[in-house]
C-alpha cells in the first residue's frame, strides 16, 4: 500500500492523509482524466501489470484500482 500512496501523493498532489480507497474524481480536486491516466501508467510500471481498458474505465475509486491490483496478483 505504501507504494500505492506515494504515487498517489505524487500524481495528484495530496497529502498521505487523503489516500483512502475512497479517494475518487469526486473527492480529489486534480483527479481529472489526464493525471488519473499518468497515475495508472504509474501503478503499471511499478507492480509490472496491465490494466486493461476495461479495468481503466469502470475504476470508480482507489478501493477499485486496488481490487484489480490484487487479481492481477500485486501484494501490498
């Protein structure tokens, strides 16, 4: 999870406090369609996996994000 955070500190620029698995475009202010593709690229390059376009669209939150992490095998 630590490696989750701290892309998403990076990528959307907040604090380690607001990284919930409820952390959404809703509740993160720079959490638009552009940095939410750079963070996917991120998690991507980080554990080694693919998100298929699928998994990138229907991603509602952190929590789903971290869902699709796991079936692909990712521990944290």
């Amino acid at each position: 999870m630590e490696k989750i955070k701290k892309i998403a500190q990076k990528v959307f620029k907040v604090s380690e406090g607001e990284v919930t698995d409820a952390m959404s475009p809703e509740t993160i202010p720079d959490w638009d369609s552009m940095n939410y593709l750079i963070f996917i690229s991120e998690l991507e390059k980080e554990f080694g996996v693919q998100f298929s376009i699928s998994e990138t669209m229907e991603a509602k939150n952190l929590g789903d994000i971290k869902n699709y992490l796991r079936n692909k095998g990712v521990k944290f």
